[in-house]
C-alpha cells in the first residue's frame, strides 16, 4: 500500500491523535516536574514555549474530536502545525538568549497575556515566570532545555507537514 494512503488513513483515526496528545502531555508533565520537583524556576520565555505546546495539545484535541471528519481534522493539522512554528520561533530566539546573551536581546521580565486570557493570573503555578532566559539551569547530552525543544517543535513540523501532503496526495491518487 502507498505509504501516503497509510498515512492518510491514520490521520483519520482516533488512536494517531491520541498518540500526538499523550506525547505533548508527557512534555508538559516533564516541564512541569522540572518546575514543580526539581526546582527549575521557568523564564518568561520557558512560558511561552509552554503555551506553544499546550496549543499543539489543543490541536490533538481537535483531531480526536472527528477525526475522520476533513474540516476537523484540516483544522486541527493546522492547529498542530502553527503551535509548532510559533513554538520552534520561540525557542531559537531563547537558545540565542542562552548562547549569544546581549544587553540589547534580553527576554522580558514578566509575562504579557491577552487581557481576555491571563494564563499566569489564572493559573501562575503553570504559567507565572521566575527564571532568567539566558541563564542554562539544565542540560541532557550537551544540549539545554530550549535547545531540545527546537528538536521537539521541529519534529512536530515535520510531522505535520507529513500528514498534511499525505492528504493532498491521497486526493490526488486513483481509487483503488
């Protein structure tokens, strides 16, 4: 079978975007033990990176809802892919803060959340910053938290932009 067919298939099934929730969840839950267990104070940045991921959990939500339903799902692809985008901006500009610190680039030192949405009022165990964005709290392999999530997001495109040509070339292919 085409693997664009194969993976169109998935993308209309329940079980693929319970997979993208569960994996986001897990990240969340890491940042939130990092925060909350190991003492790792989040930046401002470090939040807004979080809301990115949080919108990629949405995303899944939207697909779980219909997923073999095109506008849902279309919907929620893009969902997935914009909160990954806005995500991986995100954590570039904070790796540069962490590797290329200047007086001139500095994060800013409080959150700013729509007045019809502040996160860090209603919920500042998760959304309230403390940390400083150029300051590298925690590394795995060499690599710092923010670097790791350009990798995550990044992967989250790619992933995307895969399911979404799978449907466009699954409409494109003679029925069988």
């Amino acid at each position: 079978m085409n693997i664009f067919l194969t993976l169109d298939q998935l993308s209309r099934k329940r079980g693929s975007w319970s997979l993208l929730f569960l994996l986001t969840l897990v990240i969340e839950i890491c940042a939130l033990f990092f925060q909350h267990v190991q003492d790792l104070q989040p930046c401002v940045m470090c939040i807004y990176e979080r809301v990115a991921m949080f919108g990629i959990l949405a995303a899944a939500l939207i697909g779980l809802m219909k997923p073999d339903n095109v506008i849902l799902r279309t919907l929620a692809m893009i969902s997935w892919g914009y909160a990954s985008y806005r995500g991986l901006a995100l954590s570039n500009q904070h790796v540069d803060f962490q590797f290329n610190p200047s007086p001139f680039a500095t994060c800013d030192v409080f959150v700013s959340f729509p007045d019809w949405a502040p996160l860090n009022t209603w919920l500042p165990s998760v959304f309230e910053a403390y940390g400083d964005c150029s300051e590298v709290v925690w590394q795995f392999f060499g690599l710092s938290m923010p670097q790791w999530l350009v990798i995550i997001f990044s992967l989250n495109i790619l992933a995307c932009a895969i399911v979404f040509i799978s449907q466009l070339v699954a409409r494109m292919l003679p029925k069988q």
